[in-house]
C-alpha cells in the first residue's frame, strides 16, 4: 500500500542560475509569471565547484527579495566543512529555511573530493551545525543513480540520507510511473517515512532531453523516443506530444497518491505553466 498518500500535496518549481544579464531578465519574468501559479517554494540549482555557486545564492537572494520562499541546492562534494557553514550561514542571514541536500557531481579536472563523499553526510552535518532550521530535501532515483551498483544498495544509501534527517525527497525525473511506485514500495521496506515528490521534466526539444537523460540515467521509454523523433524539426508536434505524455504521466501519479510535484522549468513559463493548468493544480 502507497503509504505516500498520507503526505500533503506540495508544488514546487526549479530554476537554475542565469549566466548573462539576458538570462537574468528573462528568469525575472518567468519567476513572476510561475510565482502567479503560487508553488509552494522555487529551488535553485548549484554546479560543484563551479562559478554557478554565486549565481544560486544571488538568484535566491532575489526570489526571497521578492517575497517568496526559495530553497538553493547544495552539493557537498570538493568542498569543506568550513566552506558549507559560511553559505549555511549566508542563507541564514537571508532568511532561507529549506535547503536541497546533495552530494552532486566532481567538476571534470578537480580531484580532491573534499571533506564529504555522500549526501548522508552533508545531511548530518547540515543538522549538527544547524538543528532544525532548514526543512531538508534529498535526491531520489526511482530508476537507479547511475553510479549505484545496483538498485537495492541504492535504495539502502537513499534510506540513510532520510535517517541522517532528510524531512522530503525529490526524485530525478523519469516517464514510467511504475519506476517511481515500486521505488516507493522499496523505501517503505527501509522505513522510510516521508514524501518521495516526483520530479516532472517537460517535454519541448528530442536532442537536449536525449543528451540530458543519457547523462543523468534517465529512460526515454522507446515509444516516446521513436514518436519524438519521427516529428523531426516539427516543434509544434514535439510540444503538443510531450504535454499529452506528461499531463498523463503527472495525473496518474497523482491520482496513485504521489504528495506532490517539482517542475524542473528550464527557466521556461510556458511548459509548466499548461502542466499546471491542464492538471487544475491552480484550483
Ligand atoms: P548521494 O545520495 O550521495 O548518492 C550518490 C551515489 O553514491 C549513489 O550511487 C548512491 O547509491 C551512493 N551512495 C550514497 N551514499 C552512500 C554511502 N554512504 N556509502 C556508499 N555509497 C553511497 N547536481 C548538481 O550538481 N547541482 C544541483 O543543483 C543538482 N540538483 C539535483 C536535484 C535533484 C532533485 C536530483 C535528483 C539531482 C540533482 N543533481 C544536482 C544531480 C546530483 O548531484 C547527482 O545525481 C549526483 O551524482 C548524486 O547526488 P546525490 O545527492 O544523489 O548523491
């Protein structure tokens, strides 16, 4: 039984840094735009090592500017103890109470892997230095991390992020609902109490989702992929086929008693903005 139904319902959006002042205009509107659709907190994501971590603290500094809640993601990996709890404190200061905890991925050319090697341990650590100020979201893989060395294990070190005080995950996005139920199901052998939000990625363009599925190990079911590819360059086909697909996909598991959504929106308005209204989210 889908112990997940007992959860509320939460919405959420992700955005990622902008990188040019073009890319920051357009993120001011999308976020006024989705901010309309009233989620329940817009995350932001962060690169390990890279020059997008001032860029997630600014974009959240804006989003809290404008009075709505923001939760930036947070990867541990190259990094420090010392470092972490500056930008804990940072977001603190700032008035940020959620935070996506994660281990992410080692920039190509670094090689020391700092002083944490997994999310349990970020998550550990966000908790001892800060006790329950930040509502902790964690990382989930309904079709397995691509590194896992198999899909128990992997429920088994998702289970432990959960323990080490994780209040709600969000999973990596997947087009087979079946995926996320038995995964689901996997967790509860684990006692693992606390909403699993699917995470929902638009369908608009074949090549990037292609490109982006294979390098984070999510399916294209072939059905999908072959139908995408048929429609070539023909954009409209492409975006009126995925939001079907998607629609589906997000009602279904919804009406299975999933808690909750989290758009991944590309910075985009459109694609999640008709998702939300053809499922009534807004209602
Ligand atoms: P972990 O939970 O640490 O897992 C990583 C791997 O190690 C898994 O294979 C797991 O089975 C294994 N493992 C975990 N714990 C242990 C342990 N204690 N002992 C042995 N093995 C263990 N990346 C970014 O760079 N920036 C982002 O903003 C970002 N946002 C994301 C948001 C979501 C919702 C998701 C699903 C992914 C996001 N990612 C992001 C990608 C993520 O950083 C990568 O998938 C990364 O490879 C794993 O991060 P994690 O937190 O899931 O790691």
């Amino acid at each position: 039984m889908n112990t997940q139904k007992k959860f509320t319902k939460q919405f959420s959006c992700e955005f990622f840094p902008p990188k040019t002042d073009k890319g920051a205009e357009n993120l001011r509107t999308t976020l006024a735009e989705l901010a309309e659709l009233k989620p329940s907190y817009f995350s932001v994501t962060f690169g390990a090592g890279g020059s997008t971590q001032e860029g997630t603290f600014d974009t959240v500094k804006e989003i809290q500017g404008q009075g709505y809640a923001a939760a930036p993601h947070l990867s541990c990996i190259g990094s420090t103890k010392a470092k972490i709890r500056e930008l804990l404190d940072s977001y603190i200061a700032i008035g940020v109470n959620r935070i996506v905890a994660l281990r992410g991925d080692m920039p190509s050319g670094m090689r020391e892997t700092g002083e944490f090697r997994y999310a349990n341990e970020l998550v550990e650590f966000i908790r001892s230095e800060t006790g329950d100020h930040f509502h902790i979201e964690v990382a989930a893989y309904p079709e397995m991390h691509p590194q896992a060395p198999n899909m128990q294990k992997d429920v088994a070190n998702f289970a432990r992020k959960v323990k080490a005080g994780a209040n709600a995950a969000i999973t990596q996005y997947f087009y087979n609902t079946d995926a996320y139920f038995r995964f689901v199901d996997d967790c509860e052998k684990h006692d693992v109490d606390l909403p699993i939000i699917p995470g929902i990625m638009p369908i608009t363009n074949y090549s990037n989702l292609k490109r982006f599925s294979d390098m984070c190990g999510a399916e294209i079911p072939r059905w999908i992929g072959k139908r995408l590819e048929s429609y070539g360059d023909d954009k409209e086909s492409i975006i009126a086929f995925g939001e079907d697909v998607v629609t589906e996909l997000c009602q279904k598991l919804l009406d299975q008693g999933a808690p909750g959504l989290h758009f991944y929106t590309m910075n985009q308005t459109g694609p999640t903005r008709t998702l939300w209204h053809k499922l009534g989210l807004n209602k």
